[in-house]
C-alpha cells in the first residue's frame, strides 16, 4: 500500500477519537481516494501476499458489521472492508457519492489507490447491488460475487413506491439527521429497528448500531444513499452480469424477502441460492460460522 495515502493523526475525525474500543480498531487507517476520505479495515497476510477479498457493508452498517466473519476470512486471506461514502467513519462525503454509479466510482478509486484486485467480493444488502454494478461496469473483475440477503432488485408492492421518494423527502427536511440522531439515544427503538429485520443480535452489536445511528453525519450518509440509488437501472442490467453470483439468504429476513433470490435466478438462471434456516438480514453478523462454510467453496 502506497504510505502516501494514509492520512496524518490531525485529519481523523472527532468521533474516531472517541471511539477507542470500535472493533478490529487496529486493523482501521484512514486515506483519501477518488476525493473522499475513507475509513478502512484491512486484515490477514499483507497486500500481494494472498488473495484478496472485498467486505461491503449494507445500508446504514460499517466495517462493525464484519467483526465476527472478518478474522475468520482473513486466516488465509486478505480482507478490505470499507466503510461506504458518508457512514460509518468514511464521513463526510459530497451528495455525488451517494449514487451506485458514484459509490462505484469512488470504490474503484480506493482499490486502485491500494493496488487491490479483489478475488472474491462480499457484499450484504445493498453492499452486494453496489458490487454488481461495479462487476458490470468492469471496475471489479472478482472470481465470483457473494451476496448476502442481497438488495439487488426493487423494492415490489407498497414499499418500492414509496421507498425511494420518502428518503428524497427526508434528506432535503432541515434537521430530520439530528433528530434522527436524537431518537436513536433509546435504545429500545434501535432494539426494535434491528429485529424488524428478523435477525437477533447480541447486545454488543446493538449498542454498535446505536452508536452509529447517533451520529448526525452517519445518519445523513444513510438517507442520501436510500435517497440516491436507483435499483431499476441496475436490474436492467443484471441479466449480463459477468460474474459468477452465489445467493446466500437467511429464511426469516424481513428486509429483503427470501422470495427475491428467486426473482434473481430467473434473470440469472446461474445463480446458485444457499439458504440459512433461521437467520434474518444480518445473518453475517447472527453467525458468522454458519455464513463461512456456506462460502468456503468459493473461497479463493
């Protein structure tokens, strides 16, 4: 890795400076790349020593959410886990990185500042749309995509009509971020938010999403990128997806429903779907052994 991109202690922001026991913190550094500054983890053997695979995190998550399956990975890997344009530590970011098309830039950008060329790449929910449209624009060339209870297609019914504009509404209301930020001080309410989505976490990770969600500008980050995607262009351009795609979906998520893998094979009828009986939306983080050995063929 070029030393010229990481950043000087003075550059790192406040909130890192107050969060001395974030996980895999020593694995952390911060650089800029494709005119942003980014937070990123990177664990195992040393870039160029063994292959390379690529974490990204859903939306509204972090590096935190890989803290359990990243030590796993990284035994015979390398593993780079970013934190997405405008959440988590990777904040602040310019309204033109909330896009897909404009996180793939700026991604492409981070890989290429790192001399990185993942082998295997990771993605969880929305991490996992943001990978396929790097995969069909070419700026990740992986020997296949794992998605994880993946965002890939929109949102049907009630959901995808309203989704989309709602988060537009909610980014340009004055103040909705801080109080955003403001509610997320009960912690019931982030309990409740995360079992909405059928998985359950140990206290630990709840009090990770708390402490993220009750950050202004990680909240901001959030509802930009809700507000920025456009997932039917993406699914336009699914069917030349160039790259292997494994499903990885656990049976009681209520985020993305397991009915969507479905959907997906018949537009890529190569796709191959691993179902986790009993896990929710953040199977990864629920058990990350049983996601491991759903993947460990495809290990590079």
């Amino acid at each position: 890795m070029s030393l010229a991109l990481t950043l000087p202690p003075e550059a790192v922001s406040a909130d890192w400076a107050q969060a001395p026991d974030w996980p895999h913190r020593e694995a952390s550094r911060f650089l800029h790349a494709g005119g942003l500054r980014w937070h990123v983890q990177v664990m195992g053997p040393a870039l160029g020593e063994a292959p390379v695979v690529l974490l990204l995190h859903g939306t509204g998550a972090s590096t935190h959410s890989w803290r359990a399956l990243m030590p796993l990975l990284a035994q015979h890997c390398t593993v780079i886990a970013p934190d997405l344009p405008g959440q988590g530590f990777s904040v602040p970011a310019p309204s033109s990185a909330f896009s897909i098309e404009g996180m793939a830039a700026a991604l492409a950008a981070l890989l290429a500042a790192l001399d990185a060329r993942p082998a295997l790449v990771i993605g969880h929910s929305a991490g996992a749309a943001l990978a396929a449209r790097m995969c069909l624009d070419g700026s990740l060339a992986p020997q296949r995509l794992i998605s994880i209870n993946g965002a890939l297609l929109p949102l049907g019914g009630l959901a995808g009509q309203v989704f989309s504009p709602l988060a537009r509404l909610m980014v340009k209301l004055p103040g909705m971020s801080r109080f955003f930020a403001w509610r997320a001080a009960d912690a019931s309410l982030v309990r409740r938010l995360l079992d909405d989505t059928g998985s359950k976490l140990d206290a630990e990770g709840v009090e990770l999403y708390a402490r993220l969600f009750r950050r202004a500008e990680h909240v901001a980050g959030t509802l930009g990128m809700m507000a920025a995607w456009d997932l039917p262009a993406l699914a336009r351009d699914l069917p030349r997806l160039p790259t292997p795609l494994t499903l990885i979906i656990g049976q009681q998520d209520r985020t993305i429903r397991p009915t969507e893998a479905r959907r997906l094979q018949r537009i890529l009828p190569q796709a191959r779907i691993l179902a986790l009986p009993g896990l929710g939306h953040l199977a990864h983080e629920e058990a990350p052994q049983s996601v491991l050995q759903a993947i460990e063929e495809d290990m590079p």
